[in-house]
C-alpha cells in the first residue's frame, strides 16, 4: 500500500527583510510519522510552522498538505489540521468549556458531548466551567491540544508542546503524542529544541539550524547505536560533495554544511571511508566521527547559547 | 459568515471591557438628567440668555426632548473615546492575547474573519448608541415628559412641534450610528498595526482629537481639509433640528432645513467606512501573523 504524503515542502525561503529565516528548506512528512522537527531557538522551526499553518506568507517555495497546494486549498486543507503554536493562548475570561466550543465552532457544528469528551481525553472535564484564568500552564497545554484534536484531524502540528511544563506535564504531553500515533493512527508534526524530547517519540526527525536543513532521517537510523555521523572536512568541500555523489557513498550523504560534509554510515565502514576518500584524491584537512545524534546536533546547531537545555 | 459574527459578539460581550462604555455613558447621562431636573431652568436661562431680550418665551421648554438634545450635544463628543476602546482592540487585542494565530489555523478565510470582526465592532457601536437613546431620549421624556421643542441655532430659535419630533431623533441616531461607525472603522483599521491594545486606542482618539480641533477652527489653512475630515461631517445629525419655514416665517412641519448637507455628509461618511474596510481587509490578507 502506498504511504500518503502529508506534508510536503520544497524549496521553502522566508525572508524577513535581510534576515533569511528559513532558507530552501525542503521536506516530506508522511501518514502515521511523528515527525520531530529540532533546531535551537531562531532555527527557523516557527517560522515554517506558520507557513504550514498559513499564518506567515512564504518568499519563495511550495507546501502540499494531503496532496493539495496549500495557498489554493487552504480551507479544505486546514478542516483536517490541528495545531496549538507555540503558548497555547486562549480568552482568558472565558472557561475551558466555551473556550473549547468556540474554537471547535470554527471547524463546524459541535455537541455538548463531544466538548464534554475531549475535555475527559485532555483531563479537564472537572474544570470545565473554570475561567481558563485560574489554569496553570499545563492545564492551559491540554486545553489547546483539547483545542486541536477535537475537529479530528489527520495531521496535529505542535509547536514546542512541553515548553513551561513540569516533569509530570511533559510525560502526560509524550504520553498523549504516543497515543494519538499509535491508537488513533494520527500524522504528528512535533517542534522542539530539546533532542531528549524528539528522540523518544518521533519516527522521523529533522534538525534546522539558521533556517536550513542539516540532517533529515528516521529516528531507527539516527539514533541506531551503531551508526555515526562523520564530519569530513576538505580543502574543497563542494568538490568532495560531488565525488561522494557519485560514489557508492551516496545513499549515506546528508548534506554539505558551510565548512564540512556530513556523511552518516555504520562505524564500521570509518576506515573504508578514509580509503577511499584519499583515492578520489580529495585533500582531506580531517574526518571526525561524532559520537551521537546528540553530540552532533549540539555542535551542528551553534548549540553554545542552549547546551545547558541539552544536558537535562 | 453568520457563525464567525456569532462568535465575535460572544466575545466581546462576554468581555467584562465591553461594559465600561455603557456604565460610563449611564452615569454621564444619569447626571446631566439629575442636574437639569434639579436645576434646569438656570440651565435654560443661561442657553437662551442671548434671545431672551428680544423674545417672550413661554411654556414648558425643560421636557424630555430638549434634554436628549443637550445630552447628545454633550456627550456625541465623548462617545467616540467609548467607540474605540473596542474597536481599536478588535486584531491587537486578539494578536496580544495571543489568539490570533490559533483563529487563523482554523478554516476560516481571513475576508470572513475580518469582516466579521468590524460587523462586532458595529453591532457594539450601534448597541452604544440604542443604550444611549434609551437613557437619553426615553427616559429623559419620562423625567420630563414631553412638549414643544425650542432650540438655539447660530443665532436664531428653532421651534418643533412635540409631534414633529420623534422621527428626527430616529434620523439624529441613524446618523450618530452612521458616525461612529465611522470611528469604529478607523480604530478597526489601526489596530491591524499593532499587537497590544494601547496604541491604536491612543491613535484613534488622538486622530478624533486633533480632526476634531482641525473642524472646529475657522483658520483659511484648515478650510480646505475640512470637507475632507469625518469629524466636520459626524455634527451632521443637527440639521435634522432645523426646519423649513414658509414665506410668514412659520415652521413647516415635516421638513428639514438643508437635507442636501445631511446628504452630503452621510456620503462622505460612507465613503470613509468603506475605505477604511477595504484598507483593513487588503493590509490583513497579506499580513504575516508573528504574534
């Protein structure tokens, strides 16, 4: 059976300005992934959120969500999308209760039932005439992806789902993203800065950095323990990118960074790699094998500024 | 479109803010209509003051009538300030809260939602303005009852019978409606450029403010911008209170002095809304949602 294509993003830029935020990015999401998007804080992760989401106008690039241009689309496309960006902010002076059949409105009619029975999935039904107000962050959480799911969406874009939550509010936001993969056979597009986060629930990641891509793959290979991300620096890396194109290391190439080229393969093949790099008569200034996804993903994602959040 | 509108007057009546305006005009009135019953005749003495060597005037001129006509004098200036309170909040406001962005994830075209948005903001305005009537024409010609209206005019007296007055004060309102909608669209439009509240609420009442002041001096600079402002023409609702009179001077019931201008500024004011939503509508389909 054929795997739909639910996202699929090509060539995406937004420029604000002079400053580039996302730069031709291109990347497909498909039925069932929960696709971990990681990049530190500015990567740009917000920013395509919004043009998936149409709240911010794409400079140059293309986006088809289930198959359909979403700039001719949009509302058909967006019927069937659930999304909490970001905080999850909603009238404060209204109860979780309105609140919920206000947004839900917006998508078409809806009972008092099914407002009842999202607020039990999210486990609000006991606040349910509660300001939103008196919420804490976490119930404010809960309350938005009550939000997001109650249309029944296939595809559920969160964006930065446990920022400001308490250990226990992050493994009920993992627990809820597991359950709507596995039981409700749901698409999950999940933002984060945090690699810890990505790598227990995603089946595809994708890291940005400065609004481009760095390195795209399921989460079985990234994370697989025998494998390794190796960094090769030469004299001329765009030249060394052509050689490794048309080499048996093609399949392995994730993509060329400003100063290196990035090459994933099983530790194993290191000193096969070496051979045959000096045989392409590359001028090799160092190969450098990372140790993990994490260790790369902090080093490839300027990650000076966060490394205390990567080190929970 | 019905159910976009729907939500939007829910939240903005659910909105303890929205309640402000209608417990200030409430007090405003309440208090002009304490003061005047407690000693309106030094007021009436004191508007009349200028015609009262030159004319004998009898009767009961103190009734509901002449009260709602001061009140609306006084208090069509200040409404506008009550106006953009809402009407300058209805995007900043959202995009401050927050809101905004999780509105436009849901499959509404953003033509629907913005038109939704200034049919709240009018639909709050004219609710304004039928609260206003009701404490200022109703209840004033409860407190006083009602009469003959006699009322100064750029040095002249306007007398209307008690009978011929009631339509003009349904005309003065949809006028005042047409007006303040008018301010609503200006508050509507600023507050596509900002994500909190305070600025386009200040900058709407700073624009009445200073239009206001531009269509009130008699300077030949300012003359010429004048018809162009929609504070010259918002005063329009007065013509309704002047009346044609035939060759004996008598008062033709029925009729209204200069219709042409009441024409003229209902145009002009129309014309002000329907560039201000079109402006508004053009500036938020291209907007980039970063709040």
């Amino acid at each position: 059976m054929m795997t739909q294509e639910i996202i699929k993003v090509d060539g995406l830029v937004k420029k604000f300005h002079n400053l580039t935020a996302v730069n031709n990015l291109s990347f497909t999401v498909n039925e069932g992934d929960v696709y971990g998007f990681l990049g530190q804080n500015g990567a740009g992760k917000s920013t395509t959120i919004r043009m998936l989401l149409t709240l911010i106008a794409p400079t140059l690039g293309s986006i088809e969500l289930f198959g359909m241009n979403l700039q001719t689309h949009r509302n058909e496309i967006l019927q069937q999308v659930g999304a909490v960006i970001e905080k999850p902010d909603v009238y404060k002076y209204l109860s979780a209760y309105d609140n919920l059949k206000l947004f839900a409105r917006l998508n078409g009619k809806v009972t008092h039932k099914k407002v009842m029975d999202q607020l039990e999935v999210v486990g609000l039904a006991d606040r349910a005439k509660d300001k939103v107000k008196t919420f804490s962050q976490g119930m404010k959480q809960r309350l938005g992806i009550a939000i997001a799911l109650i249309h029944d969406p296939k595809l559920i874009v969160l964006d930065e789902p446990t920022n400001g939550l308490d250990p226990q509010g992050i493994a009920d936001i993992r627990n809820l993203i597991l359950h709507l993969c596995k039981e409700q056979k749901k698409t999950l597009l999940v933002s984060s800065h945090l690699l810890t986060e990505i790598e227990h629930i995603a089946t595809k990641v994708l890291i940005i950095d400065k609004g481009r891509k760095i390195i795209e793959g399921s989460s079985a290979d990234l994370f697989d323990p025998t494998q390794t991300i190796v960094e090769i620096q030469t004299t001329d890396n765009a030249f060394a990118l052509q050689q490794l194109q048309q080499s048996n290391w093609r399949n392995s190439l994730q993509l060329e960074r400003n100063e290196a080229v990035v090459i994933k393969i099983d530790k194993q093949a290191i000193p096969q790699l070496h051979r045959d790099l000096v045989n392409m008569n590359l001028r090799l200034l160092s190969l450098q094998p990372k140790h993990s996804l994490e260790d790369y993903f902090l080093q490839v994602t300027s990650g000076k500024q966060h490394v205390d959040a990567f080190t929970n | 479109m019905w159910t976009l509108l729907q939500i939007e007057l829910y939240k903005i009546f659910r909105r303890p803010r929205t309640y402000i305006a209608f417990v200030a005009i409430t007090v405003l009135v309440s208090i002009v209509q304490l003061g005047l019953k407690s000693d309106g005749k030094e007021y009436i003495d004191f508007v009349l003051s200028d015609l009262k060597n030159s004319l004998s005037i009898e009767g009961k001129i103190l009734n509901g009538y002449f009260v709602c006509y001061a009140l609306l004098q006084m208090l069509l200036v200040n409404v506008p300030l009550l106006i953009a309170l809402i009407a300058a909040d209805m995007i900043s406001g959202e995009a401050n809260a927050g809101t905004l962005r999780f509105l436009l994830t849901k499959p509404v075209s953003r033509f629907e939602f913005i038109l939704a948005k200034f049919l709240a903001a009018t639909v709050y305005t004219l609710m304004l303005l039928i609260w206003l009537a009701i404490l200022a024409l109703f209840v004033s010609l409860l407190l006083f009852g009602t009469g003959d209206m006699i009322i100064p005019r750029n040095g002249y007296l306007v007398q209307l019978k008690a009978s011929d007055v009631f339509w003009r004060y349904i005309g003065a309102f949809c006028f005042a409606a047409l007006a303040m909608t008018t301010v609503a669209a200006v508050g509507f439009f600023l507050s596509l450029f900002a994500e909190n509240s305070i600025g386009p609420i200040v900058a709407t009442m700073s624009i009445i403010i200073v239009a206001t002041i531009l269509s009130t001096m008699s300077i030949p600079l300012f003359n010429k911008i004048k018809p162009f402002l929609f504070t010259t023409h918002m005063v329009a609702w007065k013509e309704f209170f002047d009346i044609k009179v035939d060759e004996n001077n008598a008062s033709i019931a029925g009729t209204v002095q200069h219709p042409e201008r009441i024409t003229r500024s209902a145009i002009v004011l129309a014309i002000h809304i329907v560039a201000l939503v079109t402006a508004s509508v053009y500036v938020f389909k291209r907007k980039d949602v970063l709040s």
